[in-house]
C-alpha cells in the first residue's frame, strides 16, 4: 500500500529538470490562466531540451515559474499530468510525502 502524501512542500518544484507538457496541459493550464493556448506558449513555455516537446519555463535557479513564495503551486487544480503523477514511477530522495502516515495524507488530501 502507497504511503504516499504530498506535503505541499514546493520541494519538487525547485529540483533541476524539466516538466514536459502533453497537448492537454498546455489547454487545461492556458484555460486556467484565462490565456489562448498561443498565448500560453509563449510566455510560458519552451522548447524542452529533446526538442519534441514543451516544457514549463523555469527561474534562473531551476525553480518552476509557478510556484509561489509561500511553496505552492499556482496552477494547482491545472498543473501538468508530470506534476500531477509525481512521484509515481520516479526515483526520488527528499521528498517528505513519501514516509508520511495516513493522519498527515488526511491532511493534506
Ligand atoms: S511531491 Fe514531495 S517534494 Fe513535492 S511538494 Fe509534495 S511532498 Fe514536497
Ligand atoms: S506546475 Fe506547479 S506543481 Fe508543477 S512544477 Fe510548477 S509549481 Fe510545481
């Protein structure tokens, strides 16, 4: 059984790498934004170092552009399928949500 429960942290949101968007993404998160998908591009998004796809632009210390002073995501409700299926299926080392018991998942469900 997963023991799984995102803290809220914002950790993940500052490690180095990309979050490669899908064609839902950038609709879901262009709506969300009251933006037209074009628009979203352009100021969001960039080519990703495979250049086959999109990914969110970042911050100059490799931080994502959405998340915010308090360590929240500002697109939360529409933030990629990466973000969203994360940490399922990765190989991570510091994230507090992967140990926590079932009052802390309650919590921050
Ligand atoms: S997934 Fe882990 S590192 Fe990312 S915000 Fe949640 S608890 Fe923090
Ligand atoms: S879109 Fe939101 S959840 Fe995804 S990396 Fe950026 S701040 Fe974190």
């Amino acid at each position: 059984m997963s023991t799984f429960g995102c803290q809220r942290c914002g950790a993940c949101c500052r490690w180095p790498g990309s979050v490669l968007l899908e064609a839902a993404d950038v609709a879901v998160a262009a709506a969300a934004l009251g933006l037209a998908e074009e628009a979203f591009i352009e100021k969001h998004a960039t080519l990703a170092r495979n250049r086959a796809q999109l990914t969110l632009k970042e911050r100059s210390d490799g931080s994502c552009e959405f998340l915010q002073e308090d360590g929240r995501c500002r697109i939360y409700a529409a933030r990629p399928k990466q973000c969203r299926d994360f940490p399922q299926g990765w190989r991570v080392d510091g994230c507090p949500g992967l140990s926590c018991g079932p009052e802390e998942r309650r919590r921050n469900a």
